[in-house]
C-alpha cells in the first residue's frame, strides 16, 4: 500500500457534526467564536483553546506554531510570546498575522486574519504572573528561539530562573509580552460529510461587519 492509498483510505467526517445556520449568526464575529468555543469546550473537545499563529519572515515567508488563546472580545484576539523570540521579532517586522483554530471533533475550522499589537504591559505582567510556576520558570529563562548548544547549561538556568522566582514572586521578564489581533476578516467553517461544508465570512468595512456565505 502507497502512502497515497493509506492517506486515501482514513476517515473523514465519520461522526455526527454540529448544525451551523448562517442565517442566525449574531453581527460581529467574536460572539459567534465565543459560542462555537463554549459548544467545543462542553463537547470536550480537546484543548480548544490551542491556536496555530501564522507569520512572515524578513523575507516574507510564511511562519507558523501553535499558541495559546488568551482572552477575546470585540475589540481582538489575544496571546502571549516573548518578544525576543522568532515570532516576535516577525511581528515587529510585519505587525500582521492569521489564527487559525481547528476543532476536530466538530468538522469546525475558524480563520482570523488582521493586525497585531502589543498590549499595555501591565496586561503583559498579568499575564505572566497568573501562569504556572513552571512555565514562570521558562520565562524568566527565556532565549526562546535561540540555538542550544549544551543542555546542561538549560537545566543550569531553570535552577537559577527557579531561585530567582522564589527569591521574588513578582518576577517578570522584560521582553513578556500579550499582543492583540484586531480582525479585519474572520472565517467559521462547518464541515459536512458529503462535503457540503458551510462557510460564512465577517469582513470589517467602515460601517462594520458585513457577512457573506462562501462556496463550500
């Protein structure tokens, strides 16, 4: 069997999916998101909240990881990075980006696409400080991005990073930073198991939102 048969042959779309009515969306897309969320979150649908950012280089090229959602609202989507790591640096570069969320269990896709900038820092403090002591610990380590050359000196820092956290709860890194994602375009899509998939698109204009449907 080619990759291509095995690829081939895997299911698809083999469970029962959520209605989607575009007809009933609300006007402004954040609260379709915060109810499509909420419905994946009660469906226990896995770590929802987990987000691929899109960005490009200096060169333009694409660049994508997964993050965390941090908060939303209408006025954008939020997430958290160091500011000295590759993504912040691209996004320094080009203050653009895209979302993309991918809830399988329910067929449903959201796309959100706009311009990014940072928050006020004290946003930023509270965001590092309501997180765990261990992931507190790798951001006052930080680096990220950066090659490794000798691992021992990694488990050096989180040691060091750990007294200094003990030593000071308050510690926060400079370079911490929550960025905001204002949305110019926001997509949702409903998967179908006969490929009838529905898609409605919220595009800002200057009297705000307008829908359209879009072919499957």
């Amino acid at each position: 069997m080619t990759v291509r048969d095995l690829l081939r042959g895997l299911p698809v779309f083999d469970r029962p999916l959520p209605a989607f009515d575009p007809e009933s969306a609300p006007g402004e897309p954040s609260a379709l998101f915060l109810s499509w969320l909420r419905e994946a979150i009660d469906a226990g649908v896995s770590e929802p909240h987990a987000m691929t950012l899109s960005t490009v280089d200096g060169e333009g090229h694409p660049d994508a990881r997964v993050l965390i959602l941090k908060d939303v609202d209408p006025a954008g989507w939020q997430f958290a990075t160091a500011a000295t790591s590759a993504k912040g640096a691209q996004l320094a570069a080009s203050p653009h980006a895209a979302l993309s969320f991918h809830w399988r269990e329910q067929g449903r896709q959201v796309r959100v696409r706009g311009a990014v900038a940072p928050a006020d820092p004290s946003l930023s403090a509270a965001d590092f400080l309501a997180k765990p002591d261990g992931s507190r610990i790798a951001g006052l380590v930080g680096r990220q991005s950066a090659v490794l050359e000798d691992p021992r000196k990694l488990a050096l820092e989180i040691e060091a990073a750990g007294q200094r956290l003990a030593e000071d709860p308050l510690a926060v890194p400079e370079d911490h930073a929550v960025y905001v994602l204002t949305p110019a375009e926001v997509q949702f899509w409903q998967g179908d198991r006969e490929r009838q998939h529905v898609r409605l698109r919220y595009r800002r204009s200057d009297n705000g939102w307008m829908t359209e449907r879009l072919w499957p």
